[in-house]
C-alpha cells in the first residue's frame, strides 16, 4: 500500500522548482487565509448594519464557506490529478478573489451567502494542487517539513488577517459610507472585503509560473467518466478506513475546537476585555504568527525526525500528546478574566495544536499512490473543513444563544465545545497510531 517509487518521468512546464515553488504556494495560501478569515473581525459592524443574529453569522463565517470548499474540493482533486495544476490554481484565485469582491457588494445576507459560498469553491482548489506537486518534488523523509512549510500559509495568513482586518475595521469599518466611482456608495465594512479581494485577483497569473511534471498517460484518461474515478478512490480508502477514513475524521474534531475558537475569539475578546478591534488584531494577530510559525515548523521537523527514527505513528502521536496541554491551558485562560492570561495560554494551542496540516497531510500522503495525491488531499481537507465549519462556529454560537442566552458568556461556549470534541480527538488519533504501527510492522 505504501507509495515508495516517485511520480512517472515526463514533459515539464514552468519555471519555479523547488523551495520557489513552496514560497509562492505559500504567498497564495496566506492571501486565501486573509480572504477567508476576515469576516471573523467585522462580526460587530455587520450586525450593526443588516442586524445578523449570532446563529447568521455562524454560518457566514464557517458553513456558507466550509460546505463548497469540501463538496468542491473533492471535485477539484480529480481534476488536479488529471488537468494542469498551474492553470487550474490561477483560475480557483481568480474565482475566490471575485468572491470576496462580491461580499463587498453585499447589502443583504443572501449576497453575503453566496459570496462566501465563492471563496470556498475557489479556494477548493489551491491546496491539492500544492499538495500535489510538493510531494510530487520532495524525498519523503522531508515531506513533512515541506508541506508544513506551505501549510504557514494558514497561520500567517490568519495572524495577518487578525492584525490588518483589526486595523482595516478600526480605520475603515468604523468611518462613514464612501462613494465609489461605478459601484456606488460603499458602507466601511464592504470597503475591508473590496480591499482584500482585487489584489488576488490581479496576482492570480503568478501561478502559471510554477512548473510541474505533465504525465501524458493521465492526459489520456483526462476525458474518462469521473464517478469512475471517485469510486477507485473510495475503494482504494476502504482498503485502510481507519487511515483514510480515521485520520481525517480525527483531525477535522480537532478542527471543530480550532474553528471554534478562531471565529469567535476577537468577539469574546471585545465582549470580555471591552479591547478595541485594532488592539485585538495587534495582540492575538502577532501571538498568533509567533506562536503558529513555532508549531507549524518545529513540529514538523519533529514529527519527520521521529518517523525518520522510526517511530510510524509520529504524526498522530504528536498531536494527541498536544491536545492533552494545549486545550486544558486555553480553558484556563478563557477562565481566567485576564487577557494577557488568556494570550498567553492561546499561544501554547498556536503553538501545539493548530498547526497540523503539514504532518497530518504527510501521514496520508506516504501510503498514497501518485495519481491519487490531488484527490487525497482534497478528501483531507473536505472532511476536515466540514466538520470543523459546520460544527465549530454554529455550535458555539448556538450554546451562546440558546443555552447560556448570554452574549456576554461566549467565552463559557467555547469551554463547552473543547469539553466535548478534546477526548473524542485523543481517543480517535490514539486508535489511528495503532493502525500506523501495525501497518509499520508488517512492511519490515
């Protein structure tokens, strides 16, 4: 099962190799992370404008995004496995920058819906297709570093979109209505989404620099039925469901706290602390790039030096020690009533926990075959982002509202929903570090 031999030689395209290839994929990933997260600082001046409820702008800010992201994504995997990933990737920024402009336009929550709905299916694309050719250029043993190192985008580009979408909302979000030539009169917080999505737009043709193997043999299948492929591809996880199935599934309840706490901090933080959303985005922004930029990296390298020394369930092993620290410290913190408290125990989550998606990636792709490496990222990613969109921001949202009927007690619901999702996230990679070992075992 495991995938020793390297992709098939064939005729190359682009110019960018290597760690180039990296740093632009990773440019792409912290503009699509900016785009994505931005919402999350602008929850006070939208609701003061169209009047959203809490429950609105949960799924504003995860399943509206989320849902297309997965459902798309599984699609674009088959065909970043067969078409080129260069003009597929331009086309997906394109799309999700388009998006984000339309979010700008927005006056109503319908618009709103559906330009959210937008950057989900653009940005469906850019990971697999990194995925893809990452893994397609990098010795296993460093696969993990790789990956992780494009998986920064994440955390760069949510400590980013904290720390300008803070500053953006204080200066802009906050002034009065602008004209704006052709568009017309344009409320502050649209002026936040409008700032952000043009400039993707017009750096998307970067992409096309990027080079990439053309293998003339899934040219030649390109044209073939796609439910035919998609079915392969679950057979192919049925052979392992508890690698192919578990381990997605054990990540995306992590993702469910993460998502949790990523939608409703800088809310808590204004409703607990009384912060502006300019010094919010300053403080957590910065922790949170220090912090995430230290896990991401150090955990990575981690993870690859105790696989390399032999350790098979490395990549699961690390994470569920992680969350035995990182969520009792951030309870700690959202208990305790002081913000630099809380600050503090947030970055050992940053540190610990968030940032998993370079050794969870490499955990799948080290047993995948080549021609499925598109396809299994984006199965990866598809369950992770469902269940963390559709479950982290709404549910907490929903304890807000319904449970503690108390705006000011969001930070208890987040308490809740770690409470909940932390044991069953320990049991869930505990079961699929066993499977890692057996499978291990029986390859020596």
């Amino acid at each position: 099962m495991t995938s020793t031999t390297p992709s098939p030689p064939g005729a190359t395209r682009g110019y960018l190799t290597g760690g180039a290839m990296v740093a632009l994929f990773l440019s792409f990933y912290v503009i699509a992370f900016i785009d994505r997260q931005v919402i999350n600082m602008m929850v006070k001046p939208i609701q003061a404008h169209l009047g959203f409820t809490e429950l609105q702008m949960s799924w504003l800010m995860g399943p509206s995004f989320g849902l297309f992201f997965a459902l798309c994504g599984l699609l674009m995997g088959g065909l970043i496995d067969r078409f080129s990933r260069r003009w597929l990737t331009t086309g997906a920024i394109i799309v999700w920058g388009l998006a984000t402009c339309v979010c700008g336009l927005a006056g109503a929550f319908p618009v709103l819906l559906i330009g959210r709905m937008g950057v989900g299916v653009g940005e469906s694309a850019l990971t697999p297709a990194a995925h893809s050719l990452i893994t397609e250029q990098f010795p296993r043993e460093k696969l993990s570093t790789a990956l992780a190192t494009y998986s920064l985008g994440s955390v760069i580009g949510t400590g980013l979109a904290t720390i300008l979408g803070g500053q953006l909302v204080h200066l802009i979000a906050e002034g009065s209505p602008q004209a704006v030539p052709v568009i017309g009169t344009v409320q502050p917080w649209q002026m936040v989404f409008l700032a952000v999505g043009v400039p993707t737009v017009l750096l998307a043709p970067l992409a096309l620099l990027v080079k990439e193997r053309i293998d003339r043999r899934h040219e030649a299948v390109a044209g073939r039925d796609m439910s035919m492929s998609i079915a392969a591809f679950f057979r192919f996880c049925a052979s392992n469901p508890r690698l192919f199935f578990g381990l997605p599934v054990a990540f995306g309840t992590l993702n469910i706290i993460t998502n949790s706490l990523l939608s409703w901090i800088p809310t808590f933080m204004q409703r607990t602390y009384g912060w502006n959303i300019a010094n919010i985005g300053l403080a957590w922004g910065t922790e949170h790039i220090i912090a995430g930029l230290i896990g991401q990296i150090g955990g990575a390298m981690l993870v690859d030096r105790l696989y390399a020394r032999g350790m098979a369930d490395a990549h699961v092993r690390y994470q569920w020690v992680g969350v035995l620290i990182g969520v009792p410290a951030t309870i700690i913190g959202l208990l305790s009533g002081n913000p630099w408290i809380f600050l503090g125990t947030m970055a050992i989550y940053s540190v610990l926990c968030y940032p998993f998606l370079g050794y969870a990636v490499a955990a799948l792709q080290l047993h995948t075959p080549p021609h499925l490496r598109g396809r299994m990222s984006a199965w990866f990613y598809a369950v992770i982002t469902v269940l963390g969109s559709l479950i982290g921001a709404p549910i907490t949202a929903f304890i807000t509202q319904s449970v503690f009927v108390d705006k000011a007690k969001i930070g208890l619901s987040m308490v809740t929903v770690m409470a909940i999702f932390a044991p069953i996230v320990v049991l869930l990679l505990m079961w699929v570090g066993n499977n890692l070992r057996a499978m291990n075992h029986k390859e020596q």
